[in-house]
C-alpha cells in the first residue's frame, strides 16, 4: 500500500538534511554567478585583451547573458528528467554539472596563454553553468516542497532562497577580501581565480549530500503507483497552462524585484542619485542581510495566514510604495538611502519567502520540477537579466529618474493579477488527482 502521507515522518533532522540538500546548489549558484559579476571588468581584461575596455567588458556581459539565454533549455532537459528518474538524481547531477564548470572557468588558460580559445573555453563553461542553473531551482523547490511537513512546507521552502541571498552576500565577502588583500597586478596575474576554486569544493560538498539522500516521498509513491509520466514537457502545456501562467506572473514579479534591489540598484544609485560606491555597496548589503532575517518568517508566515495574503501584501506594497520608495532615496537626506533600499529589500524579502513554496503547489507531482524550472528559467531569461539594460535605456530615453519604481508598479500589478487568480494553497496534499490515477500521455 502506497503511504501517500509518508512525508509527515519526516523528523527535524530529516529536515534540515532535506534544507540543506535542496538550498546548498542555489547557494553554489549564486556565489559563482555574482563572482563573475563582481569580476566583469578583470575577466574583460584577461579574456578579451585585444578589444577596447568598453567593448571588452560588453563581451563579458554577452557571455553571461548567453548562459541565461541556455537556462530554458536547462529548464526542459532537468525539469523532464526530474520528474522522469526522481528529484534526488538531478539535484546530483545539477551541481556537478555546476561545480564541473565553475572549475573549468578557475583554470582556463587566459588569451595570452591559448589566443581565440580561451574566450571559446569561457563561452562553453558559461554555457553549462547556464544549463545547470536551468535545472537547479525547479529540482531545489520540488525537492524541498515534497520533503517539508504540510504545516511547516512554506518555512522548509523559504531556505531555498535564503541560500541564494547567503550566495550573494558570501561572494561580496569574497570579492572585497580578494581586491583588500592582492594587488590589481596580483588579481590579473591568477588572484582571480580564488573565488571560482573556492566554489569548486563547496559544490562537491553539496554533491555528497545530495547523493546521501532518500528522494522525496511523493516521487516515490508516484514510482509505486507506476504512475512516473514519460513525457512531462507535453503534459504541463496539455494539463497546467493555467499554472504555468500563473507562476510565470509571479515569478516576473519576482525576478524584476530581485534585479532592481539586488543588481541594478548599485549602478542607479551611483550614477543617477551620486552615491559614492562605498555607500552604495553598504547599502545593497543591508538589504540582504534584512533578506536572510525576513525570508524564513516570511515563510513561516504564509504556513500560519496562508500564501495568497502575504503574497498579495508584497504585490499591492510593490505598487503603492516603490514611487514613494524612490523619491525618499533621491531626496538626498542622510537617512534617505536607507529608508528607500531597506524598504525595497523588505518587499523582495516578503515575495523570496512565498514564492517558491506557492508555485510548487500549484502543479501536480508528475509535472512539478518541469513546470516549476520552465516557468521560472523562461521568465528569467526575458525579464531578470535584461533588467540593467532595460532601465538605463528608459531613463535615457525619457529623461525620467523614476522609470525603475514605474517598471516595479507594473510587475506588482502583473504580479497581483497572478495571485489573485490562484487558489489557496497552504497545507494542502502535493499528491493530486492526476498523481493518484493513470493519465493518459
């Protein structure tokens, strides 16, 4: 007999062995994304030698818009696989997938050593990094959803995306010990290759836990029902349009979100407002340390008063506050600096504690890690990473330093229309009507 409520054995240890597993890919993720990042301009140096500054660190940049262009694709082939061969498996192959190539990058031989090849090596490197990263938030949040008890589901999921944030925050670390420490002569000269070897065991430490786990008793209970599907791709865009509709708006919400107060505030604040970039970074590292504290109880939040009303706090705080926001932070006021981008960061860390446990329970189990990583790595390759770009262009083009708190009215709209169309799901049963009967491929 099938225990379809199997997960709630799951004992404390077990849970935060569960956490651990499913949070460590996205922390190795996040660390090696915005090491390359922080590193753009030195990587532009040693890799795209022969070009003028400007267009050497534009190489740099398409490089890594190419491994967000992959994500997608990604998306299809580990979203399919986990719910093809169990949660457990991918997640072990993601991150070595990841660690792998994050390797490669820290030992790549530099132009002056192999010439055209070296920035070929990169391209190919950032290539899988973005398969990988493709893979690894629909795996993580399948993972941690299956694995959490039903009344504790949304605080066990919210940790995915603490991982993420401690990734950033710990690459920043990284970064300003490196450039405090060496010489720029010294970073060029190999120094740069110390956060990506860094990240190299950590991702092999994350391998070793993932492949020490039992895979999740709803994967599990599907493989004893015989009811594992063989092709889930199809069946998502047969069965859970609506769904995928669904999580795409909030998950548009919550990409722009992330990139404006984790990415592209640093730049606005620079250039626009005339911050010094000392503050500006100092500010960028409030925000995620406030992130961190809120995310869990945010999570644990939405366990007691349910996903849609903390969601739907998050999205109408987004449309009524981000105008506000930004005119406090361009005021010019000592205080103004903290007020707009802690108030910014408070609102992403409402929507980083929700999101992900409300869109795992919006799809079946046989469809969940392909619906959750297309839905989240196609909205990623559209909305997050043109995010930069997008808003310097509109204050270009319109002279209007207010274009950013308009992008965040609009995705908080988007954003709440997604919400409001969903159904509650707190502590409901991952194992729907289509998992417990034969569905016709």
């Amino acid at each position: 007999m099938v225990n379809i409520h199997a997960q709630e054995r799951v004992d404390q240890k077990g849970l935060r062995k569960s956490v651990t597993a499913g949070s460590i890919g996205v922390f190795v993720h996040w660390f090696e994304w915005a090491i390359y990042a922080y590193l753009a301009s030195t990587i532009a140096v040693i890799f795209f030698p022969e070009q003028d500054a400007t267009a050497a660190l534009l190489s740099v940049f398409a490089v890594f818009a190419i491994s967000f262009g992959v994500r997608p694709l990604g998306a299809l082939l580990f979203g399919t696989l986990g719910d093809r061969i169990g949660r457990k498996k991918t997640l072990s192959i993601v991150i070595l997938s990841m660690s792998a190539a994050t390797l490669v990058v820290g030992l790549l031989p530099t132009y002056d050593a192999i010439g055209i090849w070296a920035p070929v090596l990169l391209i190919a490197a950032r290539v899988v990094q973005g398969l990988a990263a493709g893979g690894e938030f629909g795996s993580a949040a399948a993972f941690l959803a299956e694995y959490s008890p039903r009344k504790r589901r949304g605080f066990g999921v919210s940790w995915l995306e603490f991982g993420s944030l401690l990734g950033f925050l710990a690459a920043s670390l990284v970064v300003f010990l490196l450039t405090s420490v060496l010489s720029e002569e010294a970073i060029l000269a190999g120094g740069w290759r110390i956060p990506f070897l860094i990240a190299v065991p950590l991702g092999i430490v994350g391998f070793y836990i993932r492949t020490k786990i039992e895979d999740t008793p709803e994967f599990l209970s599907l493989e004893q029902l015989n009811n594992v599907p063989q092709s889930p791709v199809k069946e998502v865009f047969k069965r859970n349009r609506k769904q995928l509709l669904q999580m795409s708006g909030l998950e548009i919400m919550m990409h722009v979100t992330f990139y404006v107060v984790l990415v592209y505030l640093l730049t606005y604040q620079e250039v626009v407002l005339g911050f010094d970039a000392g503050t500006a970074a100092l500010l960028s590292t409030v925000a995620s340390i406030a992130g961190l504290i809120l995310v869990p109880i945010c999570g644990a939040a939405s366990d007691r008063y349910g996903r849609r009303p903390v969601l739907i706090i998050a999205a109408v705080s987004l449309i009524v506050l981000a105008v506000p926001l930004f005119l406090v932070m361009g005021s010019g006021a000592a205080w103004a600096g903290v007020v707009g981008t802690l108030g910014l960061g408070i609102i992403l860390a409402i929507i980083l504690g929700v999101h992900a446990a409300a869109a795992a329970e919006l799809f079946p189990t046989r469809t969940r890690q392909t619906g959750l990583s297309l839905a989240y790595s196609v909205t990623a390759a559209i909305f997050a990473g043109t995010v930069p770009y997008f808003l310097t262009w509109l204050i270009a083009e319109t002279g209007n330093t207010l274009m950013p708190a308009f992008y965040l009215v609009i995705v908080g709209i988007i954003g709440l229309v997604a919400v409001l169309s969903m159904k509650e799901t707190k502590g409901i049963d991952l194992l729907q009507g289509d998992d417990l009967a034969s569905v016709k491929q």
